[in-house]
C-alpha cells in the first residue's frame, strides 16, 4: 500500500533519494535546491543511508565529481538551481558526452541578471543542448515519481545518459502538498541495483575516460550521443510503463489534458499547468469551449512527432514559455514546438507567450485571455502579437 | 611502509606510463609521471587522473592512452574535484562490499590547471581531506597553449603574453608560493622537489604522498624545452642549477613541521640558473645587471625564509 503524505517536492525528492540510498552525493547550497543536500545530509547523520556525501566548494566541483564517482562505478546524483547549473555547464557537456548516468535533482530558478531566487526555467533551459535528458514535473507527486525513474532511465544499457528532473522553485520545491509514496522494498526494486559494465574501479580491466578526440573521432561521440537520445524515448515510455505497473499513476512525455475533443490548446511546462487546468474546467463550465492544453514532461528527448500528433486538428495554439532566449522571436519551447508542426505539415495557427519569469504568477484570469485570443485568432487567421509577455507591469505603473 | 632507496629496483619497476605517447624530447612533465608512478608499490591499483594541459593531450589522444592503470580527464580546472569523486566513490564501493582492491589516487596538473584556473577545485579537495596525492608539473606557464604567462612564472621570464620588449623586461609579478599556500590548508604531507642525481628526492617524496593517509600535494618543477628555451639533453643540468642556486628550495612539509631536503654546500648566484634559459636572455643585455640583482634578492629572501620555517 502506498503511504499517504503531506511533503513539498524539495522533501519528496529527498524522501526519494532516501530510498534509492545512492553511493554519492556532492552538492553545494543554493536557494531554493538548498534543502536536498540539507535532507540527505541529515538522512546520513542519523544512519538511515550510507551514501557519501561530498562538500564541495562550488557546483563546478559538484559536478566535476559527480563525474568522477559515477566513472569509479558509483550510483551519483547531486542537486542545483540557477546560477549553480550555469557553473556547472562545462562539466554537463562533459558528462554527457563521457556517457555517465549522474541524475541531477534541479529545482528551476530563474538565471541571475538581476538576481531572483524564484522560478522559471533559464536555467534549465540554457541546459537543453548540453546532452541531458529533461523531465519537469507540475506537482510534488510527478517531481517524487520522475526522481523514482531516472536512475533506471539514465543506467539503462542503451541510453547511459545524465538525467535532469526538474521542477519549479519555491512553488513546488517548497510548497506542501498531499503525496502517495511508493514503500522502500518496492522502490528499491523498481530502481535496482546499479551495475556498470566498464568503471574505473573494476578490478578486471583499467579504462580511461576523457580522451582528447582530434577531428577524427570527435563528431562520432556525438552521433553516439544522438543515438542514445532517440533510444531514451523508447525508454523514457517502458519505464513509465513499469511505473504505472506498480503505482497506477501514468506517465508518458506529455500530458494531454482535455484534448479529446479540445479546439484550441495551449502548451506548456511544469507548475503552472495546474493553473491552466483550473482555467479550462472554468471555461468549459461556464462557455462549454473546447479548450485544451499539452504539459511537457519529457523535453529532452523531445517528442516531436508525437506532440505533432496530439496539436494537429488544433485551430489555434499558444505555447508558454518560461524563459527567454532572446532570440527576438519564439522562446525555446515555441520555436520547437513550431517546428513540430511544420514537420507534420499542420497548418494550425500558433502564438508564443512569455510568462512567469522571476516568479511572476500567471493566473486562472490570464489563461482565460489566452484562449479568448486563440479563438480570435483562428476566427479571423490574423495574427497581431505572434509574441508577447503575459503579466507585463505597463508603463504607467512604473 | 617506506624502505630504504633502492635506485636500480625503483628504476627496473615495470613502466605505468606506457611509451608511444607525444610528449616533447626533453619535457620535465614526462619524467614526472614516470617518477611518482615509479613510488607505487606493484601491487596496488590506482586510478589516475589529469587536468587539461600538454599531458592530457599527449598521453591520452582517442583511441590511445598511454597508461597501464585506470585514468580520468575531466577538464582544465577541476582535477582536484574529479579525483576526490573517484576516492569517494572508491570508499563507499568498499564500503558496501562491492570492491575489494586497494586503490591509490594521483592527480597531475600543470601549474596552469593547478596555481591557476585549478586552484579552487585543489584547495576544496585538499581541505576535505580525500585519501589522494595532487601532483603539479611545474613548468612555470601556460605551455599547451604556446607559452602565456601563469602566476607559477618567475618575474621577468619573457612569455607570449608577457613579452620582453622596448618597454618590457617580461613578467612583471613575482611567482606564488603554491607548496607553501598548500602546506596552510594543514594537510598531513605537502613536498617541492624536482629531478636530481639518482630521484632519491622525488622518489622519496612521492612513496610519502601516496602512502600518507589523507590528502598530500607535491610540486615539482618540470622544465619545459620549448617554454625555457634550452636545450633537451640540458634537463637535469638545469634542475641541478635550480636547486644549486636556491631558486627551487627542496622541502617536505610532514604533518607541519618543515624540513629541508636539500642544502647546496655552496650557494651558487641565481644568473648560473638564468643564463641557460632563452626566457631569460634579455635580462643579461647591458643596462638590465639590476633586474638580476632584484631575481637574486626574492631568490635570498624565500629562501631565509623557508630555512627560518625549516629551523
């Protein structure tokens, strides 16, 4: 049976490292990611684990040693936020590319410029190329259930890739929330042990990790790494099978919510699909609308053509992007998600907000907008604001 | 643990840098390697690791490596970090019963990856206290990328980036003192040495390291053909000069107490060490016999100061 729970997801992710007992664990504070090294560290004073915990100096060393103890053979994870992942951003292309399975607790905040502990997701998504794996979760529970599956998803013998699970600071890192947990026997044989088949501590063979590859060998590392992208997807679904298998709960690289019959859909990631969802029962109340929403939980690999798939008879889309990219068009969710479409040669309309940065709130009211946009747009196919800020202070209240 | 000096045994040792690797005729980060590695005892394992420089590149270019044990490259500035991950995970590996080897764990950098750019990672992974020896190679630059200054170049050397011109005598600061700074993080053992006579001194020093528990740093001045300008075969002469002029003062520092390993009889003028060295040769032009004067004077300074610690 699994057990009832009232947790925030920083505690729900602790309470899952817990479980898992990994072999070691650096990390190095930092708002609002904080308290999970701070569970762990605690979990370990009072025996309940026997993971090592490494304090580092920085999160560049964090990471530079999780990529030695996941080489020497260990089970690694660590955690970050912010400006803590953009340290880290040299050492995540390394351990990717050194194909090691470290599994990274991230808890979104937006990126300093001017500082904000609060969320959004800069810098997960200034991450996005660095050949980790991307899960976000809206809720405490999916942050819990994702964690439970990342091991098993970056070990597994075709993907060997890092896996970053991600959610969104303070509004589930630290908001409380009933939770179903999964008990330690069953856990510990969903996630099972981990047993590499090349690390530098076998006592069979020496190997070397890290090597200078000229123009030769370079660019095969990388179809490599490609390959075991696309064979994550295949993964990413046999282990969300397995999971439902064990607790009922359904994951797959997207929720659609509402979409059976849905017109118009809005696409977004993480909290704040909770928001969106109050908003469409709402609507569909009081107007009886069609309206719908896709909440990415897998970005990376991302699910073009299945998403592709799920938008295709919408008339209008909006997708929601919780970060910039400064590109002076669509942030990075708009721009692959439009691109998803074109492959599939939809011809549905599509406009790109901007929402949420720094933690501003998006709310029921706001989304409602959205959708009386989407309607407008697809009445008349004319687009005025392809992209725009939602929540914005104007200019008379400065 | 420690035995006495037995140079043929040490030097018939099988080789844990395997040859065929691209390292420079003449290069002091080679025999570096080959010299600490020599003070691991045959029948323990070790994981190697290295930050980028000359000798990652050499040793360990795709699909080669050149070493007989297991090795890690991880980046530039991070060698300290990367190894300590490796000795933790070594510990709880055993821990849990999934190992049984003995493993010992190196690191190599340059002055460039460990005075500089490394420092950070060094000093964390020195001050945790992981059951590994960081060895630095010394050579006084940035040499993999042509030379640049570090903040390991002695004052007035002529590098790319701190050229000796018109207006210029070279470097303008004087060198850090990385083995004392070391040494201040109270870690169990801290030695300087570089290759003399028959590596008694180097030997010595790396057997301590390694089989010191905790952390332990060597720092090893390894001379650099290209970056010093002199000739390959002149390698241990130059070392000689180096220690002979106090210019690179051998020392050990056991659980803090300071001992000097070496004591030229006689103290030879620092220009004896200077005047082989293409890097050095503007200071010897008419009108600069005062920069020379001022190298003696740090030259005298460090040293009484490190004979007033070692007293």
């Amino acid at each position: 049976m699994a057990i009832r729970e009232r947790l925030s997801g920083n505690e729900a992710v602790s309470y899952a490292i817990k479980q898992i007992n990994p072999d070691v664990m650096p990390a190095f504070p930092i708002t609002p990611s904080t308290e999970i090294p701070q569970y762990v560290a605690n979990y370990i004073a009072n025996g309940e684990i026997d993971t090592e915990f490494i304090h580092v100096e920085s999160e560049h060393s964090s990471m530079s040693a999780a990529l030695g103890a996941s080489a020497a053979g260990a089970r690694t994870l660590t955690a970050t936020s912010s400006c803590g992942l953009a340290l880290m951003w040299e050492e995540l292309y390394v351990a990717a590319s050194d194909r090691l399975p470290i599994v990274l607790a991230l808890v979104n905040r937006a990126l300093t410029g001017p500082i904000n502990i609060n969320a959004d997701h800069s810098d997960s998504m200034g991450a996005r190329d660095s050949g980790w794996i991307q899960i976000y979760a809206e809720s405490n529970q999916e942050a819990y259930d994702n964690f439970l599956q990342a091991f098993p998803i970056a070990e597994h013998k075709d993907v060997r890739l890092p896996v970053m699970i991600c959610q969104d600071g303070f509004i589930t890192s630290h908001g409380v929330e009933n939770i179903l947990l999964e008990e330690d026997d069953k856990v510990k044989a969903f996630v099972g042990e981990y047993e590499p088949e090349h690390y530098l501590l076998n006592a069979k063979e020496t190997m070397a990790v890290g090597p200078y590859a000229v123009t030769n060998y370079y660019m095969e590392t990388k179809r490599a790494q490609r390959q075991a992208m696309i064979n994550a997807k295949k993964v990413i679904m046999e282990m969300a099978e397995k999971f439902e298998a064990m607790t009922g709960r359904k994951y797959g690289f997207f929720e659609s919510y509402r979409m059976e019959d849905a017109e118009y859909a809005i696409v977004i990631i993480g909290s704040a699909a909770g928001t969106c969802k109050a908003a469409i029962e709402k609507i569909r109340e009081t107007t009886g609308k069609k309206v719908g929403m896709v909440k990415i939980r897998v970005f990376r690999p991302f699910p073009e053509e299945e998403l592709a798939e799920a938008l295709k008879d919408m008339k209008a889309i909006a997708v929601l992007d919780r970060a910039e990219m400064f590109s002076a068009t669509s942030g990075p969710l708009g721009a692959e998600v439009r691109a998803a479409l074109y492959s599939a040669k939809s011809q549905a309309e599509l406009v790109n907000y901007f929402y949420g940065l720094g933690g501003r709130d998006i709310t029921v009211e706001d989304f409602k907008e959205v959708y009386e946009k989407l309607e407008t747009i697809a009445q008349t196919h004319r687009i005025t604001d392809m992209y725009s800020y939602i929540g914005l202070r104007s200019a008379e209240e400065e | 643990m420690e035995t006495a000096y037995n140079f043929k045994e040490v030097m018939n040792r099988p080789e844990r840098l395997a040859p065929g690797h691209r390292m420079c005729a003449g290069c002091g980060g080679t025999i570096a390697v080959r010299a600490v590695l020599r003070a691991l005892h045959p029948e323990d394992k070790a994981v190697i690791g290295n930050a980028t420089g000359c000798l990652e590149v050499s040793t360990y270019m795709y699909p080669y490596t050149a070493y007989e044990d297991s090795y890690i490259h991880n980046a530039f500035e991070n060698a300290g970090a990367t190894l300590s991950g490796v000795e933790t995970a070594y510990r709880v590996l055993k821990k849990k019963g999934k190992i049984n080897d003995n493993y010992k764990f190196i690191t190599f950098g340059g002055d460039g990856g460990t005075y500089d750019i490394g420092f950070q990672s060094l000093s964390g992974a020195m001050e945790r206290g992981h059951d590994m020896v960081y060895v630095c190679y010394d050579n006084g630059a940035y040499m993999n990328t042509g030379t640049q200054r570090s903040s390991a170049t002695p004052q007035y050397a002529d590098t790319t980036t701190t050229p000796a011109g018109k207006v210029s005598a070279g470097k303008v600061q004087i060198r850090k003192d990385l083995a004392a700074i070391m040494a201040e993080h109270h870690i169990p053992y801290v030695a300087q040495t570089t290759y003399t006579g028959n590596f008694k001194d180097i030997h010595t020093k790396a057997e301590r390291a390694i089989y010191t528990p905790g952390a332990a740093f060597l720092n090893i001045m390894s001379p650099c053909p290209r970056g010093w300008g002199y000739d390959p075969s002149e390698l241990m002469n130059i070392c000689k000069l180096a220690v002979d002029t106090c210019y690179w003062p051998m020392f050990e520092v056991v659980e803090g107490k300071w001992r000097l390993t070496y004591e030229p009889k006689k103290k030879l003028p620092v220009e004896d060490f200077l005047r082989p060295q293409k890097r050095f040769k503007h200071l010897f032009k008419a009108g600069n016999e005062e920069l020379i004067v001022q190298f003696q004077a740090e030259v005298d300074r460090r040293w009484e100061e490190l004979a007033a610690k070692c007293r």
